[in-house]
C-alpha cells in the first residue's frame, strides 16, 4: 500500500468522528446573520402608505443598474407615498444584482432592504426581473427589515450634528433643510444667539474673506 493511500485513509478516519458541517437543505437551513443581504423588500408605514417616494436614489447609486422606476404624481384623491411621488414602476432585474446593498444605503426614507430571501433559482431569466407587486410588503405590514440591524441609534449623549432640538436656524442651507426650514432666505446671515460663538464665526469669516483678497 502506497504512503498516499495510508495518509488518505488516515483523513478519512480522522474526520469519521467528526460533527458535519453541511446541512441537509432544504429540510435543514443554516441560521443566517442579521446582516445577511438576500432579496429586496420594500416597505410601508403603519398607516399603509408605500414608504418609496419615486427619488431614484437607489437606482442611482447601484453599480449594476438593476433597479427601474417610473415615477407618478401623489394626488389628494390618490395618495400612495406620503412623497409628492409614488413609484408607479418598480422592477429589480436581480440576475444583475450583486447584492452590495448600495440601494438601501442610499435609500432615505428606509423604503428598500436587503433581507433574507436567498432561494431566488427559477427555471427562466424573466423570473428573475422581480415587479414591485413581489417586493412590496402586503398590507398590514409594516416593518423597517434588516435596517434594524444596520444602523445603530445614536448614543443618548452624542452632540447633534444639527440644531434638531431647539431649532434655531444657524444660516447653513443645510441646518435648514434638517430642521424643515428649507423655505428660509438665506441672503442675509443668521447667527446663532451666542455672542461668543457669533465672535468666533465673524473672526473666521474675516480671515477668509482676507485670504481671497
Ligand atoms: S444590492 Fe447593489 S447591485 Fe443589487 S440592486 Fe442594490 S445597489 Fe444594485
Ligand atoms: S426605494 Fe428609496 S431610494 Fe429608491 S426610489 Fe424609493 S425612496 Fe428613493
């Protein structure tokens, strides 16, 4: 008997003992990681509405120009998103997808995750290109999915980027569209109430101003 052949029967006594590492699928599933990223979902708020509202975000932040939107107008009479826009169209072509949940980063109103569906096999490429009929939870249902699991809430004690809480408009286009001001004028500086600080802002704008002279 050859060296290999001992060396190999000796791997194989080895590992007989030996707890499996497979799983029977699809009676048997592994337990998957909160982050796991499988078929998108699109979700609702509890009041029904699609959370989507048609910005086009995801499609173009995705590197495989999976997702295709058409957009249609929000009327008081037929309302879907709480947007000026509701997503009239949405189709996912998943055989392009690479599952790197850019679209969900990207998505503000949390309307697209990534989640645990992995058994996507078909018999077709057209079964692949999911319609927003399949990815829209049903209603009823009212849940944020894995985004949950991806972003953390602040701590109680962490400084707010923006004045959230007192809503004091500093001036900066974009305190004013955090707080809901976005309709302020901006032409003329508006400091905060704080000599100290008003100090400090003017010193800086000075010195500015001197370096583009
Ligand atoms: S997971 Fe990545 S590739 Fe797939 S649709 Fe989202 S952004 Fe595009
Ligand atoms: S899923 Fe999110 S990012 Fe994509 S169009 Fe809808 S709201 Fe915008």
């Amino acid at each position: 008997m050859s060296f290999d052949i001992i060396k190999g029967m000796a791997t194989t006594l080895k590992n007989m003992g030996r707890k499996p590492t497979t799983v029977s699928f699809p009676e048997q599933e592994r337990e998957l990681p909160p982050r796991f990223r499988g078929r998108h979902v699109l979700h609702r708020y509890e009041n029904g509405l699609e959370r989507c509202v048609a910005c086009y975000l995801c499609a173009g932040a995705c590197p495989a120009d999976v997702i295709y939107i058409e957009a249609e107008e929000n009327t008081a009479e037929h309302r879907i998103s709480p947007g000026e826009r509701y997503a009239r169209v949405f189709d996912m072509n998943l055989l392009r997808c690479i599952f790197c949940g850019y679209c969900q980063a990207a998505c503000p109103t949390g309307a697209i995750t990534l989640e645990h569906d992995y058994k996507l096999a078909c018999f077709s490429p057209e079964e692949m290109i999911y319609h927003k009929e399949q990815l829209l939870e049903p209603l009823g249902q009212a849940t944020v999915g894995t985004n949950a699991d991806w972003y953390e809430p602040p701590l109680p004690d962490a400084a707010q980027p923006v004045p959230q809480e007192s809503h004091v408009f500093d001036g900066f286009e974009a305190s004013a569209a955090s707080v809901g001001m976005g309709d302020l004028p901006t032409e003329q500086p508006v400091l905060l109430v704080n000599e100290e600080q008003d100090e400090d802002r003017r010193k800086l704008a000075g010195e500015q101003d001197g370096q583009h002279v």
